[in-house]
C-alpha cells in the first residue's frame, strides 16, 4: 500500500467534504452563490490554515492553489444539487463526520512529521479536523457540532491516537486508513445512536450580579 497515495486520498477527499459542508450550510440559508464559494472555501481550508500557521510550516493551499479549486468545484456542484437532498442537515452531519475522519490523519500526519512527538501528532489532527466545523457553524449562526450532545472531538481524538499508535507497527498507508475508520466510525456511532460522555453536573455558574 503506497503511504504517499493513502495521505493524498485522505487529504483530497477531506478537503472535498468539508467544502460540501460549507456549501450545504449555506444552502440552508439561501444564500447566492458567493456565500457557497465563501463557505466551502472557508470550512475546506479553515482547520489546515490554523495547522500550519502553528507548526511554522507553508500554508497547504498558498503552496498548492488546487485545494481552492477543489472547494470552489465542489460549491459549484451543492450549489446545482442540492435541492435534490431529502435532509440537507442529515447529509452535512455525515460528510463532516467523513471529514473529521479523513482531516484527522492528515493533521497528525503533519503534527508528526514537523515535530516528531505523538502528542503534538494529535494535537494537530484533531485542530485540523474540527476548527473548519466551527468556523462554519459560527459563521452560520448555527448551533456548533462542539454543543451537541452526541461525541466530536473524542471521536478526532480516537482516530488520531489509533494513526499514531499504529505508524511504528504497520504500513503507514495501513495506519493512514486505520485512523480514518476509527475517527469516522466513532463519530458515525455518536450520529446514529447518540454516543456521549458525561455531563458535567454540578451546580451552573453564577451570574455575574449575583457573585457578592
């Protein structure tokens, strides 16, 4: 299995679905095709930009125009079939979760190339895979993926812990896909049967007038 193949698949594929997700949400505003560009351009390339701002590396898609155009092709074509989708939310939340999976090991891939530490590794998959998300909620005006009740970053977490434990013992390509299944089908359990942790349940904080 060609390593190099395996990141590239993930990367492109990655980039692709969460420009979808950008492109959906902003379907669900109605918005004109500019705010389609702007969303899939800014959820595509939102969690890699901040990654590569903090390892001090070349930003991906300033080195490698293509992924804009990848995002900009995919806004195109939610923009044209969109409509044809019976929940365009349900499609969103399974497309990020496919991102979330496939950033993930992209993100920890690079974590681990630029400093050689496992936790910096994981630190950078999960950045990469769940800030897109964010930036697009917010932007939105949508209640973020990080607020539901169902497992998020946990599930970023468990697919890059299963990439980084696995790159010493199996082919990194092998690995590659590992982490990408692990992250995906745990979010995809958090989807479809609601998977969470526990509530913190303590007494809520205290207004700020009512603080003596």
């Amino acid at each position: 299995m060609d390593a190099l193949t395996a990141f590239q698949i993930l990367d492109y594929c990655g980039i692709a679905v969460f420009a979808a997700t950008g492109a959906l949400a902003a379907s669900r505003k109605q918005l004109d095709i500019v705010g389609f560009l702007f969303f899939a351009v800014i959820t595509g390339i939102g969690g890699g930009t901040f990654r590569d701002m903090l390892l001090d590396i070349p930003v991906f898609w300033v080195v490698q125009p293509v992924y804009v155009l990848v995002c900009i092709g995919i806004a195109l074509l939610v923009y044209v079939f969109a409509h044809l989708l019976e929940s365009r939310y349900k499609a969103l939340l399974w497309l990020d979760a496919l991102g979330l999976g496939a950033y993930t090991v992209v993100g920890a891939s690079k974590g681990l190339i630029a400093s050689g530490e496992p936790s910096i590794a994981i630190v950078t998959g999960v950045l990469t895979a769940v800030l897109g998300g964010i930036i697009r909620d917010m932007i939105a005006g949508e209640e973020s993926v990080l607020m539901r009740d169902e497992v998020y970053v946990t599930a970023s977490v468990a697919g890059a812990l299963a990439f980084v434990l696995g790159q010493p013992l199996l082919p990194a390509g092998m690995a590659a896909y590992i982490g990408f299944a692990v992250g995906f089908l745990v979010r995809a359990g958090a989807i479809r049967y609601g998977w969470s942790l526990p509530r913190y349940k303590s007494r809520p904080g205290r207004k700020p007038e009512d603080i003596p």
